[in-house]
C-alpha cells in the first residue's frame, strides 16, 4: 500500500494547542469499525459504550523531562538533546540537533556542570549514544534540568507538567505521553470499575517506535524501532479472563494496542512478560487480542493511522477524519477522541464484506514487521 493512501487535509487551526481544563470534557466521536457508522459524544460518555465484563486495557508508563539544553564543551556552542532509549552504564540513546556538531568524542555539559555528556558512538538513523556523568541520582537531576519533550506541532508553553501525564503513569521511561489516556480523571476511571469493567495494566515506553514519520513510498518497506513493554502475569490474568468469558478487550491508545498484540499469542492468549516490540499494524492485520479502541485523531501518513485503519478499514477511518474535520473536533496530543466499536454487534456481515475485526475477509495476515518482538523524529504522532 502507498503511504499517500493514508493522506488527508488537516486545517492547522485544528491542532490542539493547549489540554482543556477537565480532561473528561473532550468530545469523543463513535466509529463502528464495521459499517462506518459515526456518532458524535463527549468523552464521559464513554460510560455509555463500555459494559459489564469488558476489560480496559491501560499505558502506565510515565514521561521523563527527556529534553535537555546543554552546550559543547570548548566551543560552547548549543545543543539540544531527546533522552530515547535508556542503556547501560548511564547511556542513552538520543536524537541531538544539531546533530553535526556531536560527533564522537563531544562533551556536552548541562546545568553548569551538573550533568555531562560525552558521545561515544552513532548508531541508526545517526542516533548517538551519549554516556552521562554526574553525582547523585540521575533522575533527580533529569526533573532539574530537563523538559516535557511536547511534540513540535504544540507551540505553546505547558503551564502544568502534569497535564503531558495519564493520570495513572507510574513507570518512568517514555519520551511521549500515550495520549489517548489524556482523557481519563480519576473519577471516570473509579466509575467504569463500578460497573463491572476490569482495568488492566500494562507497560509500553514510548519512543522513536510510535512517532516516526515514515520515509518509503510503500508502506510495508517502513521500519518500526523497538520499544519496550512489560505485561505482568496479574494483568495477563484479567485480559484473558475478559476473553475466556466473552467481554470485550478495550485498549486505551495505540500503545497498549501495540503491547497487547505483541505479547499475544495467535490463539489470543496474553502472555506475561517483558521485551522489545517492533510490530507494524496496517490494513490486512488480523487482530489477536483487541476488539475495541479509544484513541486520538493521528497525523497524515503516519504509523497511527495505518494502525486505526486496520482495525476499522482505510475508507471508514478516513471518512470518519473528514467528518470530524468539518465538526471541528480538536486533533493530535492534546485534542479530541475516537471510539473504534461494533455498534452492532452480534449481527451477521454480509459475505465478502469486513470481518469482525473490521478487516477485509481474504485481504492477508500481514504483519509489517514480521511481528517481531524485541525512527528520526521530524514529526510525533498521537498514542
């Protein structure tokens, strides 16, 4: 498939620039992943979709101030660094910019000295690997010195750093908020475990792997980069419960998407454990574990909305954007959500129409990377 398959006009008035002061207050627009269906709610209503025996499934991870403002040492010129991917021995995989001033051997110094950096190897897409030095705990220093790496399509200044965080984040690790969880208070959470809804936790740390722009002109030649999950054996229990007694498996975001179809077996089994994932969904996946997702509005051409698109079909997502478009619904991090359900369900779809899964029957069961377990960042898309 080409990537301009997945290409839409985005009014830039539209990218929501600021979170909205109740998180709940969204608006949430339906999309029955089999018949296109839409229907236009506010996120709260979400109530109104979920139901007993359903299991939610949620991203715990938590963003680092992962942007850092350092200058090189003896020309002091400046550098400004992403904190990616963490090594060992206090390394890290970065992106810097500019990126020709970091070649191997470059001291970067942060804070006056609180922190220092040196470049010790360049690796894919001329990410650098860059070992720290500093006295004391590393992440204290980190929420001293660094920044809420926001996406580069917000613009304006976050007065509230809480507000890049689910309310549920607990691991550290992420250089991005899996922001489909934005949406959530406390409160609705505590609601929909009332109703008989189990809440399952996993881990995805957020990096290159979600937000990389792709490159190719044909899609399936694009390159997911890692990233690490972890699923306990606890939340296994509750995903696959759910199943084995006919409830749905909600996930809130591409990420916990990505995480449970990665750590699942064909038969649709979670499996507990911790690795790197580089799966690639697009159209002609067949889904192992998910049935329903709540997501946000994607960029054009990205990974995210190949995800969406194969679990509801190109023409019904896109038809489903430029609806929302022209309601004016807010896009990207800090904007408006998407509920991917059967609206129907139980009914029987017509023969050689879409599968339950909302994929073409008899179109493949590819998966873009090979579904392997284990992307230069011009742009970020939404989680």
């Amino acid at each position: 498939m080409n990537v301009k398959d997945f290409d839409f006009e985005l009014p830039q008035e539209l990218i929501a620039q600021d979170p909205l002061e109740d998180r709940s207050s969204s608006r949430l627009l339906v999309l029955d992943k089999k018949t296109g269906e839409i229907e236009h709610r506010t996120f709260r209503d979400i109530l109104s979709y979920l139901r007993k025996g359903d299991c939610l499934v949620i991203n715990d991870t938590k963003v680092i101030p992962a942007r850092l403002f350092g200058v090189k040492e003896g020309t002091e010129a400046k550098i400004e660094i992403l904190l990616l991917k963490r090594r060992e021995n206090d390394i890290w995989e970065t992106l810097v910019k500019p990126g020709k001033k970091a070649k191997i051997g470059t001291v970067i110094t942060f804070g006056d000295g609180l922190l220092t950096g040196t470049v010790v190897d360049i690796v894919e897409e001329g990410n650098r690997l860059i070992q720290f030095s500093y006295e004391g705990i590393f992440e204290e220093i980190l929420d001293r010195l660094g920044q809420m790496p926001l996406p580069p399509y917000i613009t304006h200044q976050l007065k509230d750093q809480t507000r890049y965080q689910t309310v549920y984040a607990k691991h550290e690790g992420s250089a991005a908020a899996p922001t489909a969880g934005l949406h959530f208070t406390k409160e609705l959470l505590a609601e929909i475990e009332a109703m008989g809804v189990a809440i399952a936790h996993v881990t995805l740390h957020v990096g290159l792997g979600t937000f990389r722009p792709v490159k190719v002109d044909e899609i399936e030649e694009h390159h997911m980069h890692s990233e690490f999950y972890i699923v306990d054996e606890a939340e296994a229990k509750k995903v696959n419960d759910t199943k084995k007694n006919g409830g749905r498996i909600v996930c809130v975001g591409t990420t916990s998407c990505r995480t449970v179809e990665s750590a699942s077996t064909d038969d649709g089994v979670l499996k507990a454990g911790s690795g790197w994932t580089e799966i690639f969904i697009y159209p002609g996946y067949r889904f192992k574990t998910l049935d329903c997702l709540i997501t946000n509005f994607h960029l054009p051409e990205s990974t995210l909305v190949m995800l969406v698109s194969a679990l509801a079909g190109r023409e019904h997502v896109l038809n489903a954007y430029e609806e929302a478009i022209k309601e004016r619904y807010r896009f990207f991090s800090f904007g408006d959500a998407m509920f991917i359900t059967d609206l129907h369900e139980g009914a029987v779809p017509d023969v050689g129409e879409q599968n339950g899964d909302g994929n073409q029957v008899g179109d493949g069961n590819q998966v873009g990377d090979g579904n392997q377990f284990g992307n230069e960042a011009g742009e970020r898309t939404e989680k």
